[in-house]
C-alpha cells in the first residue's frame, strides 16, 4: 500500500461524518423500503383491486431480490470500484422507486419492485466497503459501529404522545436525543 492509499478520514472530522451520514443515508433507505410498503398495503390493494397473494409479492419480491443479488453487489464493488457501483445503487434504486410510485397494475408494482431490490443490493454492500476504505485504520470499527447505530436509533420512530393524545414527534421523542449523540460516541 501506498503512502497515496491509505485513507485519511478520520472519524471525528467533518469529513468522516459526511461519508458516515452517506452511507448511512444509502444503506438506510435500502433497509427502510423493505418494511414502509406494510404501511401503504392496504391502499394498494384497494387501488390496484388485488387479493393478498398480489400483496405478498409486492413485500416479499423486493427482500428476495435483495437478498438475492446481495453478494453479487459486493462483488461487483470489488471488482469495479465501491464507489461507482454504489452510486449506481443510489441511482437504479431512485429510479425503480420512481416506477413502483407510477405503477398502474399490481403486477407492474411487483416488477418495479424487484428492480428495486436490484438496486438495494448494489448500494448496500458498498456502505460498509466504503467505511473500510475511507476511515483511517484506527477508526474502522469506530465508523462501522457507527454505522448500524445511528441507522437504527434515526430510522426508527417512537409511537410516543402527550397527555391528550398528540403525537411527539421524532425531534421531541425522549430517547431521541440519545440517539445522535450516542451515535457520534
């Protein structure tokens, strides 16, 4: 390894968090999309006049393709760079999004939906390549165990309300502000 190799993110530098915010923001929407549709379902079934088997596909045609295509997506980073197949990630699964959000039949749905998957298995592999290859050696496990943290406690949502009823919302959720800062630690 060269002296023009080694990565010099450091994890506590504005540049590391930019590089831990995009992967996390990329790997997290791939990881997001697989349980948001449970919310719209019935809606979609209602709209596309399908039965629960239809429905089914629509959830389960998405993890299966990603799960699928997973180590296929990794290789592919290996071999033709982390970077550029996760922005084609980032790009196929915009795309197909755009055609799941434009589908007029539940089995166009489905297909968009695979698509989908596609692209979630190209960006989802190259997060963690990218955090490897980005952060200097000693802050590798720092960033990795970053990663999953800040995904999780900044995508999941509380269900949490005041006396009366009214939602808190995310920003005022007791735990929320444990999560980022413990994130960050």
């Amino acid at each position: 390894m060269t002296t023009a190799d080694v990565p010099a993110v450091s994890y506590s530098s504005s540049s590391g968090r930019w590089v831990l915010a995009i992967t996390v923001l990329g790997s997290g929407i791939a990881a997001l999309d697989a349980t948001v549709v449970n919310i719209a379902l019935p809606a979609i079934g209602r709209d596309f006049h399908t039965g629960i088997a239809a429905l089914q596909w629509v959830m389960t045609s998405y993890i299966l393709t990603l799960a699928a295509f997973l180590l296929i997506g990794g290789s592919l980073g290996d071999r033709f760079g982390r970077r550029k197949v996760y922005l084609i990630g980032i790009v196929w699964f915009a795309l197909a999004s755009a055609a799941c959000g434009l589908a007029p039949s539940a089995v166009v749905l489905i297909i968009t939906r695979v698509l989908q998957g596609v692209g979630a298995a190209l960006l989802t592999p190259g997060s963690l390549a990218i955090l490897e290859a980005s952060f200097t050696p000693d802050d590798r496990a720092r960033a990795a165990r970053g990663m999953p943290a800040l995904r999780t406690r900044c995508a999941t949502t509380d269900d949490q309300r005041q006396p009366g009823g009214r939602p808190i919302g995310w920003p005022a959720s007791s735990r929320s502000p444990d999560r980022l800062t413990s994130a960050w630690s």
